[in-house]
C-alpha cells in the first residue's frame, strides 16, 4: 500500500537520511525539496534568470524561498510519483503554513497528498532534538559534491563510500545561518504542525538525538512497516 511521509525537526536532526532510509529499505522516492533547490540555484545556467537568483540570495542566507516557487515543484514532483503507484517521503516540507494548505487559489501539498494517498495513508514524523546539537551537527556536517550524501560528523574518512566524491561543508551550515534555520524551524513549522493535528493526521514525535539506525527502527514502527 503506498503512502506518504513528512518528516519534520530542526536542522541537522536527521530528517534527510531518515527519508533516504525509507527510500533504500521500503522504496520510497525521497523527494528532498531542499536538494533540488539548491541543485536549480546554484545552476550556472540559471545566473540571468532573476526569479531564481532570487530564491538564491534567500537560500544562500537560511532564509525560505518563495512559498508559491516551492509548492508548484513539490505539489508536481507529488503527482508525479503517486501516478506511478510509489510512496514519497519528505524531509522538511512543507516549509510553510501556505506551502501545506495553500490558499483560495492556490491546494496546499497536503490536500494534494491527501487527494493521491488518502488521509490514512499520509503520516507526519517530528524529529526532536536540542538546539545545541543541532549546532553541532551542523557545523560539523559535509556533504558530498557529486551525489550529495551527508557523511556523519564522526566518520574520519572524507571522501563519499558511495560513489567516492569528495565532500564539501554547505553554505546553510554556517554557524550563523543556522541560527537563522532554527529561528525559521520554530516560526514556520510549529504553526503547520498544529494545523495537521487540528485535521486529524497522525503526528509522531521521535526522539533525534540517538544513532540513525535506531532512530529508522522507531519510525518504520510507527508508520506501519515494521
């Protein structure tokens, strides 16, 4: 039965490689919405065109990017995947209270998951973490310039084990941008976690600070594949 994931939490709780874990165990396709937009802003090709060097400057600096940008690409990517009968996991979106329940004009991402999946079927994870670890993690987190794998904070090595890139520190983990990040978290994305529990969607808090893999074990429990 397919189905569709959110997983929340402050930066550098983990949020992308729990939905890669998903993806790499149960088939998911992870649709990392903040990978693809830093792949379209940092696009050389993309230097004239003003809208996206505008989304750039926001994202270069920990800010969100457009809410209507952001949405058009999830709410397609979303479709999509789901008409070709797949499961999707999300790490951190949506972004903001607009992006998940859009306006008079404009379906949120949520009432579009729930249109392709079925309410049943679309569950919301919360990673938790303190603000002193995610400074940490981040200051410390590469990733890699080819196919753009985290590698942990602890690991010596500095080279990709998968594909052997080597790694580069991104410009949304500088210390000062991260503050920026959490700041935009608790603003952001508290407001569209009350919305969702005011809807009736199942919402898991999990505890983020332990090793991924135990972290992995928790979340297939509480969405049912484990």
């Amino acid at each position: 039965m397919k189905q569709a994931v959110i997983i929340y939490g402050p930066p550098g709780s983990g949020k992308g490689t729990q939905a890669e874990l998903l993806a790499r165990k149960f088939g998911f396709i992870h649709f990392d919405t903040g990978r693809y937009i830093e792949s379209v802003v940092h696009d050389s090709s993309n230097r004239k065109n003003k809208i996206i060097q505008r989304e750039k400057k926001n994202f270069d600096t920990g800010k969100l990017c457009a809410p209507a940008w952001v949405l058009k690409i999830t709410a397609d990517e979303a479709k999509r995947i789901a008409n070709s009968q797949m499961s999707i996991v999300f790490s951190g979106s949506p972004r903001t209270i607009f992006e998940a329940f859009g306006d008079r004009k404009n379906t949120g991402l949520i009432e579009t998951l729930t249109a392709l999946y079925g309410k049943k079927n679309v569950s919301v994870i919360k990673l938790n973490i303190h603000d002193q670890s995610s400074m940490k993690r981040n200051s410390a987190r590469l990733v890699c310039s080819v196919c753009g794998l985290p590698i942990l904070a602890t690991a010596k090595n500095r080279h990709c084990s998968l594909c052997g890139g080597a790694f580069r520190r991104r410009t949304l983990d500088k210390p000062a941008v991260i503050k920026v990040r959490l700041k935009e978290y608790a603003e952001r994305t508290y407001p569209i976690l009350a919305g969702l529990k005011k809807l009736g969607f199942k919402i898991f808090p999990v505890n983020g600070e332990p090793a991924p893999y135990k972290i992995h074990k928790v979340i297939a429990k509480k969405i049912g594949l484990d």
